[in-house]
C-alpha cells in the first residue's frame, strides 16, 4: 500500500468537517481512527495501526503499571480518539472538543507522514519550527543521500537547558523527554 506524503491546503466546511484528500483515501481506507498527537494536531490512522497501538498501549501498562505520565498518555490517547467510517463524499466530521483543543481554525494543512495522516491548523503548521531544527535537517540531507543514518540518542533537557543523564531507576519508560 501507498504510504501517504505530501501536503494539502484545505478548508474546513461550516460544519467543522475535514475532507480527507483523495491520494490518502487508500491510505486510510474508509474505516479509520483519530485522535491528537503530543503536539495537539488531528492524527488520522488506519485501523490495522490504530490496533496495533492499542496493543502497544497494552504491553507499556503490564510493563509500567506504576507510570502515571504512561497513564496520562495513554488515557490522553483515548480521550480524544474518534471512530471513523468515512461516508461516499469522505467529509468527517470533526468533535468540537478535539477542533479547539488541536486550535483548527477554517484552514487547515493536512500532511501524510509516513504510517499516518496529520491535520494541522494552517497558520499553527507555517509558523511552527519543529521541522526546521539543524538537528533535524542534518539527518534529513543524509536521509536523501542515501548515506547511513545513526541519530543521536535522545537526550532529556533540564528547565536550564542542561543535559541530564535518564535514569533507569525512576519506574517510568525512557522517553527522551524533558520532565520540566
């Protein structure tokens, strides 16, 4: 199966439903699920990824049961996750509760990336920086050389900006996220 790439400019209808573009309807298929990622876009799934997650989700919680950021997460995960079948017309509609916590506006950008299906609000995708860190363009001009990539291992980041070494004592799964 294709996976999805590219980049669409849409506009919500006045209703707050999505028009999910026709070269990730395959992707997708008609049955699918939603939900919002750590930074707070719409992510749109298939139905064999989003199983294969929950069975992800599964083992975390029998591996940390005491983790209450895993927890956090995963209930997170579900909150906001919506069922999809997708009508004839592929127009979904959109829960208010997850349009303004993902702070979509009437334009949104809806990106492929890869195993999923990514709906930003337009103005929040254009001014945001998380695909423009030198780290990440570094890897991205060896990605396109074809050259062997080894990416640096993920590091936490104290509140002052200093490395920290992660703990493996501390009962929760290693995230390479900052805690502050």
């Amino acid at each position: 199966m294709k996976r999805p790439s590219g980049l669409t400019n849409q506009k919500l209808d006045e209703k707050g439903r999505w028009t999910v573009p026709v070269n990730f309807r395959e992707f997708l298929g008609v049955h699918f699920w939603i939900t919002l990622d750590n930074d707070d876009n719409i992510v749109a799934l298939p139905l064999g990824r989003w199983e294969k997650l929950q069975d992800q989700m599964e083992m975390l919680l029998a591996s940390y049961p005491d983790s209450e950021h895993l927890m956090n997460a995963i209930d997170r995960t579900h909150i906001f996750a919506d069922e999809i079948d997708a009508s004839t017309d592929w127009r979904i509609p959109l829960a208010e509760p997850i349009r303004e916590k993902a702070q979509l506006t009437r334009e949104v950008v809806t990106v492929g990336a890869l195993d999923r299906v990514v709906v930003w609000d337009r103005d929040k995708f254009f001014a945001s920086q998380k695909y423009d860190h030198p780290d990440t363009l570094k890897l991205q001009r060896l990605i396109l050389r074809g050259a062997p990539v080894i990416p640096a291992p993920l590091t936490r980041v104290d509140t002052n900006g200093n490395a920290e070494t992660p703990s493996a004592s501390s009962g929760e799964p290693d995230t390479g996220a900052s805690e502050g």
